[in-house]
C-alpha cells in the first residue's frame, strides 16, 4: 500500500500479476494441476466432483447450449437457490462467452420480467421452484412478454438432462473457447435496485476472475481448502468470492443448503471439514446462536470472510473463540467493483476487524473525496469512498447515461459510500451518502451509535437509521432484537444507557423491539423499508 502524503489516497501492491486467463481457460488449467481433487461438494444430495468431473460435466453442457444456438455473448439467465448445477452453468456459458444474468431466487414476476426484458434475455435456466416460488409457473406467465426468450431449461426434466448430458462436442467448445478474450463481458449482476428498478453491472472475466483469486489470495487458500458457501450464488460474494475465489486456487466448494440455514451450515462444516467459511453478520449470529452449536466439532475451519454489513465486535470476538476462525477476514466492496476493493489480513487485530473494512486491495487504487466537490481529503476526514483499477464494472446494462454518473472520465469509480482513511491506510466505513443523518445540522453516522448499543448486555442485533421530525429534521431511531429470554428495552431505558457515555444528539429518540430485521436474500439490511414501516408506526402510536 502506498500513501506518498496526508492525502486519502491509496494504492494496492502490484508484485502479484493479474490473471490474463478467461475463466474457462483457467478452468481447465486447474483441472489440469489438481484434477483429482474435489471441487464441489453437495451437502444435501451427497453428489460430490473432482476437477475432472465438473470439467467434463461443464463441457458437456457447454456443447449443448451451443447445439441451442447459443452465440457468444448471448445472454443466458439463471434463477436458482444454491445448487450444484448452479456452478455448473456458471462455467459453462463462461467457456462458450454466453453472459450469465444473475437473477435473485426472490423475485417475483414484475422483477422477473423487468431483468430478462432488459438484459435481453435469450434461455433462462431455473429449478422448478424454490419455498413457496413456482418458477416454472412464473416463467410461463412472463414468457409471452419477453420477445427475446427463446428456450427455458428447468433443471431436473428430461429437457434439461438432454441439453446437460448430450453429447459432448469438446472440440465445438473449444474452438470457441479460443474465440474468447478476458476483457469480454460475462456476467451481469443487478444491483439491489433500492431506488427505482435495479442495473445490471456488466463484468468481464478479467474483472471477477481476478477479484475472486485476490480475495482468496488474501486469505491464503491453497488447494487443501474447503469453503463452506452459505451465501447465495447469484451474488458476487458467492460467485465470485466463492466459486471463483476457491476453483482458482485449486480448493473445493461445499454446499451446505439450498438457501441459508444455521444448523446446515454447521453440520457441513463438521460433515466436510470445511477450513473457510463466508457470511454475513447476522448468519454467524445466527450459528453461534443455534440451540445445537456446541454439537458440532468446528475446529477444522481456519479463516473465512464476515462482509456486507459492519460487524460488532462481540460478534468478531465469538466467531474466533468458538468458531475457531483466528484468521477470519472483512472485505468492503459493490458490485460494480467485483466485488472486493479492500480486505483485512489474516493476522490483522479485532479492533481492525470490527473498526475497519482494512486496507486496498491489491492491483487497486483508492481515495476520500469531497462529495460536492471531488476533491481528496486529507486523512481522518469523512467522504465519498472511489475505486479504480482492474476492478472496476464495465457499466450498467445498456444504460450509459446510469453508467456516466457513478464512473467518471478518469475512470474511479463512486461508491456512495461514506469512509475514512487513517495513516496507516485502514478504511472505513462510516454509512452510506443516503444513509447519514443530519438532526439539528449535526452529521451523525449510524454504525458509531449501533457499534456502542452492542455493548448493552440484553441486546443480540441492532440497526439505527434516521426519521423525518418537524423540529429537528431528522431524529434517530433504533431497531432491536433481544437475547432470548431478555426483557424488551424501551427509549427511557435505552437512554440512561447511553447517557453521559455518547453526546446527547446521538441518542436515539425512539426505539422498536423486532424479533427480526428487513433484510434481502444475501442478508442485507433493508433500512430503507426500516424507515418506512418506523415512519408508519410513529404515526400511529407517537406523540412528542
């Protein structure tokens, strides 16, 4: 890392070199290094493959999506939970240079529309449902609508197993393997879409080849390690942090359930020995919290990734004494980017854990600006997180104009995110632009009010976010979730907690006890649906 003055400016070491490879090619030279390893085990089905399987297993659905007329950069959705086939289509529209389109297994039909209509969507491949999701029926009642959709593959019907086990045209699949360039698109990923509909970030093989191989870098994988994905698939920190991330260093990918569960994943990690495990927040809560945790031996698993919300530090604490991770890792990134821009080391200590989303990321520049402006700031001050580098989305799916506001002409990448760099270059992240509230002219930034509330011995979880008020503009209001067999807190006792120990316009004004949190598949906090179902509820049972 380099930071040559007292400016918010970073820069990634380059000793390591980027990966020049198309996910394919570098595919089959792994298989070639490790082929008799596994690579992906089914929890569930028990089905289990070594290199040399999924790669012809991958050829052979290569060769029949092309015997569909699939053309090189065709788009080719995927609406799935965390199967094996999921992995599987995942590298073969990769060695055929069909664009993958990530579709969330909770979508409904206006989402499901909107995605394949804009992405131009030419097969979709789904199961046939998911929970309480009839895929295949939503599918036929959207499909006279999607002029581009010519073929539907359910996954399990004898369609399927025809195009999936057919036969095997490796020399078709080759020659357009060799058609292939790295810096072709290969996947798009829509955003979460919490402001109007989502965009589809378009990512090029270079892009989540790479950022999948440094992030695993970064935790020292080698082909001994077994990942334990309880993320979904169709999001980068699956996809690319996960099955890239492991296939690229020669590890295996364990799957331990369809769609999260605790008591899954903690069975797989025993079952499978796992070494890594991925996350976010609430789901280690969420194992450390099963009534079956001390059943499960974990001692095999060694380091992992807690991402895609700040992590409280008795939390971090938890997961390295009892879940055995003394080198678990944090990350910071976005889609756009990847994901990953910065990550923790192994060896890096729990308050840089918890406090910081760590340093740059190799091959990657980043820096603090004035939002308004643009201009860098110095160090210790609060602004726009931007990245740039290798990283960095291609754009947003046909849309240029979406595309122009967040990248700019020099390249960088605008996050939206609000960080702080420090002098020894640890960022971080002290809330979204959108996410900051202002009472009373005061900025105050949710994670430092969140990060003290930790420490209240009855509360498990909490989110802060900001009210709209008459007087002050804004007031704060925290969302918590008790310990079992905790009584609820109220706003009176919630302030003489917090008194005399945070200033007083950082104590929350009103409180709401929740048995759970809003959040989206990958296990995000929806706090922008916080902030309407509060506002909702303050009408109702709120005087001042």
């Amino acid at each position: 890392m380099v930071n040559p003055s007292s400016v918010s400016y970073a820069s990634g070491t380059f000793a390591l070199p980027l990966i020049d490879d198309t996910i394919g090619q570098h595919l089959e030279r792994i298989t070639e290094r490790h082929g008799a390893r596994e690579a992906l085990v089914d929890v569930p089905s028990g089905r289990r493959w070594t290199y040399e399987q999924p790669n012809s297993d991958v050829d052979r659905l290569a060769a029949g999506l092309l015997n569909l007329g699939i053309e090189k950069g065709d788009r080719v959705g995927i609406w799935a939970p965390n199967v094996p086939e999921w992995v599987l289509v995942q590298y073969a529209t990769a060695k055929i240079g069909a664009i993958l389109v990530n579709i969330n297994p909770a979508y409904q039909t206006h989402e499901l529309t909107y995605v394949l209509e804009q992405s131009g969507a030419r097969t979709v491949i789904s199961t046939d449902r998911h929970k309480s999701s009839n895929y295949m029926a939503m599918i036929a009642e959207v499909k006279p609508v999607v002029t581009s959709l010519k073929d539907v593959l359910v996954i399990g019907t004898p369609e399927w197993e025809q195009v999936a086990t057919g036969l095997e045209d490796p020399e078709a699949v080759s020659a357009r393997l060799l058609t292939l360039d790295c810096g072709d698109p290969i996947n798009i990923q829509y955003t979460s879409g919490t402001t109007g509909f989502p965009k589809g970030a378009t990512l090029s093989h270079h892009n989540i080849l790479n950022n999948g191989f440094l992030v695993t870098e970064t935790q020292r994988f080698t082909e001994i390690d077994r990942l334990c994905v309880q993320v979904p698939f169709y999001h980068c920190f699956g996809m690319v942090m996960g099955n890239l991330g492991t296939m690229s260093h020669g590890g295996c990918v364990v799957i331990p359930a369809p769609s999260f569960d605790a008591e899954s994943t903690l069975k797989a990690i025993a079952q499978e020995r796992c070494t890594a495990l991925y996350g976010v927040p609430t789901m280690y809560i969420a194992a450390l919290d099963h009534p079956s945790f001390a059943e499960y031996d974990l001692n095999s698993l060694r380091t992992g990734i807690m991402s895609g919300s700040p992590c409280p530090v008795e939390v971090m604490k938890r997961v390295i004494e009892l879940m055995h991770m003394s080198e678990i890792t944090i990350s910071y990134g976005m889609t756009e980017t990847s994901p990953v821009s910065t990550h923790t080391a192994i060896d890096a200590t729990v308050e840089q854990r918890t406090s910081t989303v760590g340093t740059v990321h190799p091959h990657v520049e980043i820096k603090i600006v004035d939002p308004v402006s643009g201009d860098t700031l110095p160090v210790d001050a609060t602004g726009e997180l931007c990245a740039r580098g290798y990283l960095v989305m291609q754009g947003y799916w046909n849309e240029p104009e979406k595309t122009a506001e967040v990248i700019d002409s020099e390249g960088w990448m605008h996050t939206g995110d609000l960080a702080t760099m420090d002098e020894d270059g640890f960022f971080s992240i002290v809330g979204r632009l959108k996410d900051m509230v202002i009472r009373g002219g005061e900025n105050i930034y949710p994670r430092e009010i969140e990060e003290f509330l930790y420490s209240h011995p009855d509360i498990a979880d909490v989110q802060v976010i900001g009210v709209p008020d008459e007087k002050y503009g804004e007031e704060l209001c925290a969302w918590v979730r008790m310990r079992e067999g905790r009584p609820e807190i109220s706003a009176a006792d919630l302030k003489v907690y917090c008194s005399g120990k945070l200033a007083h316009y950082k104590i929350p004004r009103y409180v709401l006890v929740a048995e759970e949190f809003p959040m989206t598949v990958t296990g995000k906090i929806r706090k922008r649906e916080m902030r309407e179902k509060t506002v909702e509820f303050l009408k109702v049972h709120s005087t001042r």
